[in-house]
C-alpha cells in the first residue's frame, strides 16, 4: 500500500488529524507505532469501537497497535477500587482478543507506570504546566468537575507520558481528548520525545438525537454496550432519533461503524416500498435518505441487525 492510500485509509470518517507531516513521515519507519489509551472501568460499548475501527485502518496501514488499558488512570479518574478496576482488565483482555485486530499488543498500565524514570517524566511535565492548564485538560476526564480530585489533574500528564514510554509516532481517540493532546504538542519536549500524530475520530451522538450529547457510559436507555443481546441492541437502534429526511445518530453509526465494517449494506423492503436496495457506499445511502427515499424504520433495520452482527463475535 502507497502513503497516499496509506493516508486515505487512517483520515476517513475522522474528525481532525493534528501533525499530518508526522503522519506521513511515519510511513517511512519499518514499524511504525499508534497507540490508543482505555480505561477499563465499565462494559466495552460502541463508542469504543470507533476507535478500534481506526486501530484496524492504521494496522492495515502497516502500524504496531499498542492498546493501553489504564487502570492506574482508572483510580485516579475514580472509576472504583483496584478489585473492580482489575477485574475489569481483565474482562478488557478476553474482549481485545476478539475485537478483529490482527496482533495488538494489549499493555496494562501499571506495568510500566511505577518506574522510576516514568515518574520523572511526569514530574517534569507537571512542573511546566500551570494550573490553570491542568485544570482545563482535566475537564475533558472529570465528570463532575465541580467536586473534582487533585488526583484528576494528575491524570493528563501521565497521559502525555504515556506516549514516550510507549515509544508512540501516532495516538487515536475520540475528541474529548484534544485539550490533553494540546498539553502534549507543548510539553513532550520537556521529557525529550517527539511530537506524535493525533487522529481523532467522531463520537457517536446519543441515540436520543436533538440536544442530547454523546452516547456515554451514564445513559443507560441509549448505551449499546458489549453486553446487550441482539435483541437488547435492535430494540435500542428500534428507539432512537430518526426523523424521516434529517440527520440523526443512526446515519452517524451508519457512515462511522457499519459501512466501514460491511463495506456494503443491503436492505429488504416489500416491492411497494421500493423494493431490495444495495448501497455500496454511505453517501449514497445518506442521499436517499435525506431525499425520503429510504424510510427511517429500514434504515433503523438494518443497521440493529448489522450492529448486533458486530458484536456478537465479541460476546
């Protein structure tokens, strides 16, 4: 594979990529190494998946994928105590095993985060940082920020330490994390590494569409998680904001997770209705949509059938 196709594969259906010229230089090492950081504090859920939909196209890029799972960030951010947190490590293992990467190599946190030389490293950057920075890149992990811990302004410059010590050339994760990586542009050259690439990819919008925000972790009635069943998975995908001819939080899945996966996506329908369709690419799906073409209870079909294709090999 050429670097411009190389290039083609790891921006699509990104949000923003930081330090292209890194990128692309990064073609030219024999392995070369991208790296996105977890915390294993609750179920894997689809909003993990874009990211590891990205690791895929930079393994297929020809990039070494190091998976951290960060349980030490995990107690920082108090995400519970070390039984929970290292139970669910280990939940994070089985599951990585059978999330469709080739030969990631999954990295638990505290197994390098006690040296001595770690600790060093995240000294120096928190020693040339004010406070006022730390607690805006703090925004982007803490919750409930007005009852905040000084643990969780520790969190983003371990962070940024975490790249050196991985020995990382390119870092995926959703964009929530960009006021961290901004830390990292300035500061990694006080622990002497190089700047890495930053590809972010898109967050998947809640499935109560309008105002609603992101699909996370605390919403329960619009979460799919690796947990739901099939059935649980197209009940929700049944449910969620979906208004005939306007953009909503199933196209999102649909041009984020399902085209990339399926390539390719076909729909059954009754001959009054139009009859089967094959969409070979999203925009041309998004297109019949937005012109009523395509009715929002097929699309909704589908995409709750191939979601819950998706995860079943995970189960």
């Amino acid at each position: 594979m050429g670097p411009k196709k190389k290039l083609e594969l790891i921006k699509r259906n990104t949000a923003e990529v930081l330090r292209e010229e890194k990128l692309k230089s990064s073609f030219g090492k024999k392995q070369p190494i991208v790296y996105c950081g977890y915390e294993p504090s609750g179920d894997l859920h689809i909003g993990h998946y874009v990211t590891i939909l990205k690791l895929k196209d930079f393994e297929d890029a020809g990039f070494k994928v190091k998976i951290l799972l960060a349980d030490w960030h995990a107690l920082l951010n108090k995400k519970g105590d070390w039984i929970f947190i290292n139970e669910q490590v280990e939940n994070w293992k089985k599951a990585f095993k059978k999330i469709g990467l080739k030969n990631p190599e999954v990295i638990v946190g505290t197994s390098f985060q006690k040296k001595p030389e770690y600790i060093e490293d995240v000294f120096s950057l928190a020693a040339n940082s004010t406070l006022n920075r730390g607690i805006r890149s703090m925004q982007s992990v803490a919750r409930d920020i007005d009852h905040a811990k000084v643990s969780q302004i520790i969190y983003p410059f371990m962070q940024v330490a975490d790249m050196k010590a991985l020995n990382v050339d390119a870092v995926v994760s959703g964009t929530e994390q960009r006021k961290i990586h901004m830390i990292a542009v300035e500061s990694l050259k006080d622990i002497n590494y190089e700047v890495p690439s930053f590809v972010h990819t898109s967050l998947i919008p809640s499935l109560k569409g309008a105002n609603a925000g992101k699909m996370s972790s605390s919403d329960k009635g619009s979460l799919i998680s690796i947990k739901d069943s099939s059935e649980e998975i197209k009940k929700k995908i049944s449910k969620a904001y979906c208004p005939e001819g306007k953009e909503n939080p199933v196209l999102d899945i649909t041009k984020i997770l399902i085209f990339p996966v399926f390539e390719k996506l076909e729909i059954s329908r009754p001959e009054k209705f139009g009859g089967d369709i094959i969409y070979n690419s999203y925009k041309d799906l998004e297109k019949d949509f937005l012109d009523k073409k395509l009715h929002p209870m097929d699309l909704k079909k589908v995409i709750g059938e191939k979601l819950s294709e998706m995860f079943e090999k995970i189960r």
